[in-house]
C-alpha cells in the first residue's frame, strides 16, 4: 500500500487509462462497486428481516422498532463519515481509511451471517464505523486524481457513480433472493464476500493510484501531532464509554433513536456554525460554507424521501404490491435494484443532455431545486397507489416503477453533482471534512425516512405518502427562487 513521495498523485497522459481517466479510477470504481454491493444488499433485507417473523427466520420486530433501528443505523452509517473524514485527514490518510474501513464492513457483514440477536447488532455497529472510515474518502481520492484545471473531473465522478449503481443493482438481486428465499444470514453472507472482493482488488490495483490519499495533511509541529493523537484518543474513550453505559442501563431501540435524532440535530448545527463563524477562513470560504449549508439542507430532505426506498417503499412492495410474474412470485427486495438500473440507463442521457445545453446548463442550486420536485413528484404518485392498496388489495408494480423512474431522474440531478461541488466548494485543508459534511446530509435523511417506516402500520399510508411529496416539491420551488443569491455567494464556483 505504500508510494514512492516521487509518485505523483495525478497519472501522467502516457499512464494505463480508464476510458480516457487516469487508471486509478478503476481501482476507485470497483472498490465502491463492491462496498455498494454489500451495503445495498444488506439494506434490501435489513427492515425485511426485523419485521418477518420468528417462525420465518426474522427477529419478530414490531414496525415501531424496526423502523428507529433502520433510521438510527442508516443514519449513523452517514454521519461517522464525519469523523472518518477527520481522521483521514488527520491521522491515517485516505488511502489507509479504506483499507482499514473495507476490513471493519466486511467483518460486520459476517457477524450478521450468523444467527444471535447480539451478533446482529454488533455486525451493524462494525458496518457503521467501517462506512464512516471508507465512504467519504474513496470519494475524495477520486478528486484527487485530477488537477484543478483537469475537465475531465465531472466525468470522472459520473463513471465512479455508475461504479456505484453497478453494485447497487446487483446486490438486491443476488442477496434479496438468497436472503427472502433461502436464508437471511445467507444474504447477509453474501454481502460480506463482496466487501473481500473489493478489497482484494483495491490492494493489488493501489500501484495506479499514485500518492492519492497516502498522506494525511502535516501537523504544524509535533506539539500539533500529539493533540491530535490525544483528541483521538479522548473520541475513542467517549465513544467506548457511551457502548458501556448502554450496555448497563435498560434502553429500547426506540430511546437509543431518538438519542442518535437529537445528536444528529447538534453535531449538524454544530459543523456549520464552526464552519461559518469560527473557522479559519477566508470571507469568501465563509460565503461558500453558507451554499453548502443551503445545499445541504436540500440535499437532507431530497434523501429523507428517496431513502425511504429501503424503509416505507419496502414495506409496500412486500404488503401491497403484486409481484408475480409467469407464475413465478419474486422478493420484494428486488424493487431495490430498480433505481440503479434506471442510473445505468439515464445517467448518459442526462449527461448529454446537459452538454447539449452548454451555457444554459442549469447551475449547481437549480439542479439540486429540480431533484427536489421529482423525488416529489415520485411520492405524490405513490399516494395514488397507496390509495388503491387502502383496503388490502395488492396494486401494480406500476406505481413503484413509475416512482423509482422520477426519484432516478432527482438523484442524477443532485447526487453527483452535490458530490463534485463538494470538493469545488471546500478548501484543499478541510476537503475531507467536507466529504463528511455531505454525508451527513445523507445521515440526516436516512434518520428521517426510516422513523417514518416507524409510523407505516399505524399512520394513514396514502396521508404519508402524501406529506413527504408536498413538503419536497414546496421546498425545491423556493430553492428555484433563490438559485441567483446562491450562486453570487459560490464566488465564481460553476
């Protein structure tokens, strides 16, 4: 894993190349695949799994909690990012972060292969803190295959994110079928082996990568070093300490939720007040932290709706929905794979589509207000199927596959590019921490939808339905009413 410092971190023309990309890409691309595959395929099973019954080899869990324990481990898998980031930056380097990280998710896979509520909840506990190490910078590396002035860098982060709906497409497929069919620790099984494959290959193929992320940025002095190392320390004997104090007092998964809900809301607030009023920062680094904190709250209610995918349009596809097809009934959890596979036909669509527009190609906040109106659009149609399915009748798959298409058409509006403008926007010395940032979003959303699952069976699902479209398509029209104040304060940022 260790690089000559003579190494340069961007490959030079005369390198391997990956379609036209410096060939480190590659290593990055099918990296992500695999940690997508195994994180998607558990996804697609998880809140199945706790709501089936003990007879049918689940846990027997009421809706109520499993949806605070779908929301709570969804978010925390984003909101670690955080700290990884940090530390990344800090401490280890990128490079050593996903190693370290492929290694902790690919153990908590394995522990939920194997039966014990304990075991459960260890397994998802490894799978958040080896996320939190790994997601946010695999991401930043691929940034940092480019130099500034390369404009070939948007491009590169569209054929990483197909990297990513490769794996997402795939896992539900293969871990939804053995996991509903066969045996549910089998799939969890499956999307452990996928992690190993990952890192297999993210080991042999580190010589493309050059210096990306070998190095974390220099303390400046050892005094400087040694605080880090203690602030670390101090993080890991807090968190270690909460564990223990959990382990002693009677909690309820519910409880331990709505902790992880109100520590969500400080550390949120918390990053961006730093970020905004106290940081060391330029006045035009500030005017750009406060777009990112616009975006960012945009990008938290666009994922609270999308990430309800695995929670309330779970629930739905496996209650209300038909899914028989020549006689042959398939698992609810291959609706999962319906978003990827629309990514992997509409991404170069719309990629086209935005150069074909040149100069009057929709701007960063414009298309993130255009991502919000279609997750919308998604829900409203899912509260006409929820209404056909109000007396227990199974609707068409229609509705979902109607939804899936304009929450597909949403996210290729704001999930790459929120990506990229992430590492525009931040300075080079807090590019991890802003990699973080933006998962966080993704944290916060996925809190958010999965206590909605929490209300599925008591709350008026066409009402549920219902709200979450109103709130979304209302909120991206105000963004699109602001798109110009947003972009003046992005200080010349495109």
């Amino acid at each position: 894993m260790q690089a000559s410092s003579k190494v340069p971190a961007v490959p030079l023309p005369s390198e391997a190349q990956f379609f036209g990309h410096p060939r480190g890409l590659a290593t990055l691309y099918f990296t992500e695949m695999w940690e997508r595959f195994s994180y998607y395929g558990m996804r697609a099973l998880l809140i199945l799994f706790m709501t089936a019954s003990v007879e049918k080899g689940g846990l027997g869990f009421t809706d109520s909690k499993s949806g605070a324990i779908y929301g709570l481990y969804t978010a925390m898998v984003y909101m670690v990012s955080l700290p990884g980031g940090w530390i990344a930056d800090r401490i280890l380097g990128q490079r050593k972060s996903v190693l370290y990280g492929g290694i902790v998710i690919a153990c908590g896979h394995f522990c939920m292969a194997m039966p014990g509520l304990t075991l459960f909840y260890i397994g998802l506990g490894l799978i958040v803190i080896g996320t939190g190490l790994l997601k946010p910078n695999i991401s930043t590396m691929v940034g940092a295959l480019y130099t500034p002035e390369d404009n070939r860098r948007d491009a590169g982060f569209s054929i990483f994110y197909m990297g990513i709906n490769l794996g997402a497409f795939l896992s539900p497929l293969v871990c939804g079928y053995v996991g509903e069919k066969i045996n549910w620790h089998w799939g969890f099984g499956l999307a452990g082996i996928g992690m190993t494959i990952g890192l297999i290959q993210y080991v042999m193929g580190a010589k493309y990568l050059g210096t990306a992320g070998l190095y974390p940025a220099p303390a400046e002095s050892p005094e400087a070093a040694a605080k880090l190392k203690r602030n670390l320390l101090l993080g890991v004997g807090i968190v270690a300490a909460l564990i223990g104090l959990m382990t002693l007092l009677p909690v309820t998964a519910q409880g331990v939720s709505d902790a992880g809900g109100v520590l969500l809301l400080v550390v949120t607030f918390a990053t961006f007040a730093w970020l905004i009023f106290f940081a060391d920062a330029t006045p035009v680094e500030r005017k750009r932290f406060v777009v990112i904190f616009v975006l960012f709250l945009a990008a938290s209610l666009f994922w609270s709706a999308f990430e309800q995918a695995g929670s309330t349009l779970n629930l739905f596809a496996d209650r209300s929905t038909a899914k028989v097809i020549f006689g042959f009934e398939y698992p609810a959890s291959w609706f999962q794979s319906v978003n990827s596979l629309f990514i992997i036909t509409l991404a170069p669509v719309l990629a086209w589509v935005w150069i074909r527009l040149g100069k009057l190609e929709p701007s960063i906040p414009a298309k993130f207000s255009l991502g919000l109106i279609f997750v919308g659009l998604g829900f409203l149609v899912m509260a006409g199927g929820a209404l056909g399915a109000a007396n227990g009748v199974q609707v068409s798959s229609a509705y979902l596959w109607v939804c899936y298409l304009l929450h597909t058409i949403g996210e290729l509006c704001l999930s790459p590019v929120g990506l990229s403008a992430m590492t525009k926007l931040a300075p080079v010395r807090f590019v991890g921490l802003m990699m973080g940032v933006w998962f966080l979003a993704s944290a916060v959303g996925n809190y958010i939808g999965g206590r909605l699952a929490s209300v599925y069976g008591s709350f008026g699902v066409p009402s549920l339905f219902g709200i979450v479209a109103a709130f979304c398509i209302a909120l991206g029209l105000v963004l699109a009413m602001i798109v110009n104040p947003i972009r003046k304060m992005m200080g010349g940022v495109k």
